[in-house]
C-alpha cells in the first residue's frame, strides 16, 4: 500500500504586519474594499535591503501570513460564510475561512514604496484585510499576465458585497474635525467611512431590528456606532484605554 508522504516545515515569520485595525470585529473581509495605510515591518533575519532589492517595480504584492489570533481554536471541516447569511455550508477549502489547517492567509495588497524606520525595512502597503501584529510567513510580487484571470468564476463571492450609506452624529463629527488636523489620522474619515460601509456585522443580525452598540478599534481610536433606519450612524469617537 501507498504511504502518505511524511511532510513537517518549521515557518518563521518574515515581516509584521503594522495596520490600523486593532481587533478582528470590522476588518474587512479581503483585501483591496478599503483604502486602509500601513506597512509591513521585516523581521531581523531577513532585514536585508538586498532582500527587496527591485520589489518597487510592482505594484502589488502577494502577502502569505498566518491568521494568528484564531490558531489556537483549530479548524473544521464545514465552515458557514457570511456571504450566505450564516445558513449554509460550505467545506473549509471552497471559502476564505480563517480556521484552517495550517491557519495560513494571502491576501493581494498595493506597495507604496520600501522605507527604513529606526534601521528596520519597511514596505509601505495598503488594502490590507490584516490585524496589526499579524506575521507575515511570505511576501511575492503580484504578476498580472498570470495572476489577473478575467473571466474567472467567483462563487457565491462574484462581487463585492453592497455597502450600507454612513453618516456621523454631531459629536463625532465635531471630534472626527479636531482629530483629523492630527497627522497620525490623516484620512481617517474615508477609513472609518470605508470599514462600517462595508456593514461588519454578523450575518444573521442583518435581518433582524438591530438596537445593539458596535465599537470598532481602529488606530488607538475605539469608534461607537449603531443602525438607524438600516443605515450607521457614527455616535463617538473615543481613545482607547
Ligand atoms: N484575504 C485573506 C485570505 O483570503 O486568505 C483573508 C481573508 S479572511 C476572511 C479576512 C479576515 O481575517 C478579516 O476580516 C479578519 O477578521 C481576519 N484576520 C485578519 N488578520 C487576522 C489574524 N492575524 N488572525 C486571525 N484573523 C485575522
């Protein structure tokens, strides 16, 4: 009889990933629905401008990482996507699910430019779907002659989900006025805009009179928000703890 091949790798992480979204709640659901800025930070081993040398003629990339917050909680065989109101199943390796066997994501992200912070190589991204921290186990370029492939068929995900209209009660737009003069929240009403466009919430709540409080973390701002006739209000904006 045939025996399984014996396969083991250890993966050390080549880069973390700096971005603005501080906990999984509202980080969009793949890469490329929001204009989100940040960087992805080399680790020492590989912290070598000869590394990168030529990366700047793309511009995107293809980031392999590891959905590390979720390892611990293992995987499953069936997986119900959002996408399908959280009724359905669909096995593991036909969705984008983050419980996986080996817990390993790509996502397709756009390169601003390689720049050095306190002696570290920095590539400068955006549209990542990433929580900041999350290790990055590759980083390839993108190649659109072979990756680009037109007339594919994308699922029960052909396109990109509707967006739901958000607006800002007096006071967070009071607040989103003084807080965007700050440079380290330079476009931070076209991100907030852009992740609660996107409606984070879970599927099911959807379809229901939804009276519930939401937070998102973004940057070290914990933004309130709630549904007001099918649409989301933007109440406050507050530091985080
Ligand atoms: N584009 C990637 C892919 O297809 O492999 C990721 C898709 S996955 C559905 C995107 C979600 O992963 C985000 O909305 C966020 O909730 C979650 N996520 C991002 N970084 C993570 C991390 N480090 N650990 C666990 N979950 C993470």
């Amino acid at each position: 009889a045939h025996k399984e091949p014996v396969f083991s790798n250890t993966i050390n992480a080549v880069a973390i990933c700096r971005s603005p979204y501080k906990q999984k709640f509202g980080i969009p659901r793949q890469p490329g629905l929001v204009n989100a800025k940040g960087y992805i930070e080399l680790t020492s081993e590989v912290n070598h401008l000869d590394a990168v040398r030529g990366i700047e003629q793309y511009s995107h990339l293809w980031l392999l990482f590891c959905f590390h917050e979720n390892l611990s909680q293992g995987w499953k065989t069936t997986v119900r996507p959002p996408r399908l109101g959280g009724n359905e199943k669909l096995g593991v390796f036909a969705t984008r699910s983050t419980f996986r066997p080996n817990g390993i994501g790509q996502s397709v992200v756009r390169l601003h430019g390689v720049v050095q912070r306190k002696g570290k190589i920095c590539l400068e991204i955006s549209g990542m779907d990433l929580l900041d921290g999350t290790p990055i186990i590759d980083i390839k370029p993108y190649i659109p002659f072979s990756d680009a492939i037109f007339d594919a068929r994308g699922g029960i995900a052909q396109d990109a989900p509707e967006l739901i209209p958000v607006s800002f009660s007096s006071l967070a737009a009071n607040q989103l006025a003084h807080l965007g003069a700050q440079s380290q929240y330079a476009e931070l009403e076209s991100l907030i805009i852009g992740v609660l466009s996107q409606d984070p919430r879970p599927a099911y709540k959807k379809t229901k009179l939804d009276a519930k409080l939401y937070q998102v973390a973004l940057y070290d701002l914990d933004i309130f928000w709630h549904l007001v006739d099918d649409k989301i209000e933007v109440i406050e904006l507050k530091p985080t703890r």
